[in-house]
C-alpha cells in the first residue's frame, strides 16, 4: 500500500496523466474509430510517425550520407540500416511510454529528479534542440540562396520567421501538420529516388552494401565516418517528442485494450516511417557512391554538393543545373520539415523540464530564436560565407552526441520498470537489447566527440606553445 500511495503521488500509476498533459492543446485531439478494421485504425494512427522520421533525414546527416558513398562507395550502407534499426527500437519505446503513463520523458525525467537536476538537464536537452536546429536553419538558409539568390543572412532571419507558419498550423489542427511534414518529406523522396535512377548504381554493389563488413571496424576512416552516420541518425530530441505526440489520439487508459491496441499501431506508424528515413539516407549513400566515388570532388558543405552536381567533369553526362535545383529543393524541404518537429520538441522539453507556462506564441518564438542567434551572430561576423557557417555544423554534432545518453537512459530505465510501465514494461531481450545499443551508443558518442574535438585541441596547444 505505501509503494502504491508514492507512485500515486508521484503521479506515475498506470493510466494517470498527471496534471500537466504534454502538448496540452493538441493532447488527445484526432479522433480513433473504434471496431474499425486493420487499414482503418492504421490511418487513423498515421502521422506521429512522419514528424520523428524527419528528425532522421534532416539535413544534419545529408554531407555524412554523401561523404560515405564518395568515399567508401557501398559498403557503409550496413551503418545506415543498422542505425535504422536501433532508431526503431527507441522510437517504439519512446512512443510506448507516452501512451501507457500520459506524460511525455521530459515530464517523467524532471519529476524523477531534483529542481536543480531538472534544470540542468533542461539546459542540455535545450543544447541539444539548438543543436538539431542549426543543421535545418542553415540547411534552409543556404538553400534559399541556391534557389532564389537571397542574401544568407536574410534567408536565416526567414527562417526564423516560420515559427509563425507552425504556430497557425497548429490552429488547423495537429493533422494538418502531419500532412504538411508528410509532403515535404515526399518531396525529399522523389527527389533523391530520380537523381539516384539517373545516376544508374549497381544493383548488385547496393545489396552487398547492406551486408556487414569487417572493413567497416578495422579501416579506421570508415569507422570514423561510420560514427558519423551512427551519431546523426538517432537524435535525442526525436525521443522527447516521439513520447509526447504519441498521445495527440483519443485514448482511454483505464481499458487495457484500448492502451495495447494504440501502442501496436503506433509502433506500426513509426516503424514504416522510419523505414521511409531508412530509404532516404540510403539514397543520399547510393548517390555519393554513384556519382562521386573515385572523383577528387571536395564534398564536404551544401554549396559544394550543389556545384557539383551539374559539373560534366565530376558526375558525367548527366549533369545539369536542374539536378542542382532539385537537390536546393529538397534540402529546402528538409529544413523545413525538421524546423516543425525542432519547434514542437523545444515546447515539451520547456513544459516537461522546468513547466514554464506562458502563451503559446511566446514559448514558440523563445525557441526558435535560441536556435537562431547562434546562426546569425556567426553569419553576421563572417559577412555571410557558406563556409565558416558550415562549421557550426561539426559543433552542433558534438553537442547532439553529449546529450544523447541523458534521453536514451531514463527512456530504457522508464519503459523497463514494471512499476511505472505495468505490464506494458520492455520485455526481456527488448530490455537487455537497449542497453546494449545505449552502452554501444555512448562509446560510440565519446569516441566521435573526441575525434571531432581533437583538431582544435591541437590548435589550441599550438598557439599556447608558439606564447609561451
């Protein structure tokens, strides 16, 4: 009885939501038929899934995708599809938590912890929202100024602009942001699917490429580049929001079929999605390894990709500034499908950390211009060059990779515990399973961070040498 007294307490027994419910506005709002049949309830759950696929297939991973087919050709597909795999089992659990205790991981974390704690991990799950979305700002910002000539900085400060196009849509109702996320990304697809068809691959290379290569571990270019891929691909703040926005269905939680029947089609939905960002960063692989493996073609910036991709002497015939265009258009997409989903992700990790209530407009715009100034202030001190912003990108890397281990261990810890889950908790080899890949994706993140660190450690120490 006093283990049951704490629980309710703390708000943590099965089917209570608690007094704040996650994304209070959109909480609960699409309607689930009920006695419908398979495909029926299946669409009705479709959508949450499209918004965490994003996260996958932001531009943050689009130079890492390329540069691992220009460099290594196929064999770095294998990476890509067990980094699918490990973002299917996170998202399913995360989506699972949400719907069996009605609150979201920042909520569950933040009431687990101390006041201070909370807030410092608020700072870093804030670090890690910034980071994401300074890949998608300077993803759109760039290709605002391939597409329509815009000044850089211009196009950065648009971006910060459409924080205002979410906070309409959500007026709409939360379907149609699904829809809206769900064309862009279609955009995505089609682009790259008809740029990878003209690019004519080897069929039999993509296939070999999916089977696990001992060259991935001993080369250690491609381990490197390996970690790379592992590290954009699973993003913390895909686990925040994938907990919330599993709850925008009407549910019951005191009917145990009910609560199972949404947790099997919301694995369903967010399973085919990402397998759709499974598609995607495959393409992105296949179109480096086709067009550009043996070329001496720099790949590592946007502006780069673009140029090349209607140079005859780098991709050969088919080359031409329509594929460059269509390569701006979808990076464009991208941008925008991510910033939706970032916004969202910044609004559960405010509420859920340090519950700070203020309009919804206010909340909105203090999200997306932390994002922001960090972008701008870079672009305005080096007058606007592609280049040194990219930069930024190596950076916000590091600080997705430090703050992953702060979602994916509550997330296992809470989605493993009987107490909170019931008998919705991980079964064992689910259980056993993540904290392998959360043990793996933590040395995994250290290595990369250190890795990526190291170059401007050796500055450092170099210009410390040459003062004293």
């Amino acid at each position: 009885m006093k283990e049951a007294d704490e629980e309710k307490r703390a708000g943590f027994v099965q089917g209570v939501g608690g007094d704040g419910k996650s994304l209070d506005e959109v909480n609960g709002s699409v309607q689930v038929p009920k006695n419908a049949g398979f495909w029926k309830t299946l669409m009705a759950y479709t959508g949450p899934g499209i918004l965490i696929a994003v996260g996958y297939m932001d531009p943050g991973n689009w130079i890492t995708s390329i540069a691992g087919g220009a460099q290594f050709k196929y064999k770095l597909l294998t990476v890509v599809l067990i980094s699918s795999l490990i973002a299917m089992l996170l998202q399913a659990m995360s989506a699972k938590l949400g719907i069996v205790t009605g609150k979201d991981l920042a909520q569950l974390t933040r009431e687990r912890t101390s006041k201070k704690m909370g807030i410092v991990l608020w700072v870093i799950a804030e670090l890690a929202i910034m980071a994401t979305d300074i890949a998608e700002i300077i993803g759109s910002g760039i290709a605002l100024k391939l597409l329509f000539h815009i000044p850089l900085i211009v196009g950065i400060i648009i971006t910060a602009a459409d924080v205002l196009l979410l906070l309409l849509l959500m007026k709409l109702g939360f379907r149609k942001i699904e829809a809206i996320v769900a064309t862009l990304v279609t955009v995505i697809l089609l682009v790259f699917a008809y740029e990878v068809a003209l690019s004519n691959p080897s069929i039999a290379g993509i296939l070999g490429g999916y089977v696990p290569s001992s060259d991935v571990i001993t080369n250690h270019s491609m381990l490197y580049l390996s970690l790379g891929i592992v590290g954009a691909t699973v993003m913390p703040h895909d686990l925040y929001l994938g907990s919330s926005i599993s709850q925008t269905r009407q549910l019951d939680r005191s009917d145990r079929n009910d609560i199972a029947k949404a947790i099997k089609f919301s694995t369903i939905d967010s399973n085919i999605q990402l397998f759709l960002a499974f598609i995607v960063n495959s393409l992105l692989l296949i179109l480096g390894a086709a067009l550009f493996f043996g070329t001496d073609s720099s790949l590592g910036r946007f502006v780069d990709l673009f140029n090349a991709l209607s140079n005859s002497q780098i991709v050969g015939a088919i080359a031409s500034p329509m594929l460059s265009m269509l390569f701006a258009i979808a990076l464009l997409s991208s941008g925008q499908s991510s910033t939706i989903t970032g916004t969202l992700s910044g609004q559960i990790i405010m509420e859920g950390f340090i519950r700070l209530r203020v309009p919804l407009w206010v909340q909105r715009l203090v999200t997306r211009l932390l994002s922001v100034t960090p972008v701008l202030i870079f672009a305005i001190y080096y007058h606007g060059n592609e280049a040194k912003i990219e930069d930024l990108l190596t950076i916000s890397q590091v600080f997705l990779s430090i703050a992953l281990p702060f979602a994916v261990i509550p997330l296992v810890i809470f989605t493993s515990s009987k107490t909170l889950m019931g008998e919705f908790a991980n079964r064992t080899w689910v259980k056993y399973s993540a904290w392998v890949i959360t043990v793996v994706l933590i040395i995994l993140n250290i290595y990369l961070i250190g890795q990526t660190l190291m170059p401007y450690i050796e500055t450092f120490l170099t210009d410390i040498q040459k003062i004293m």
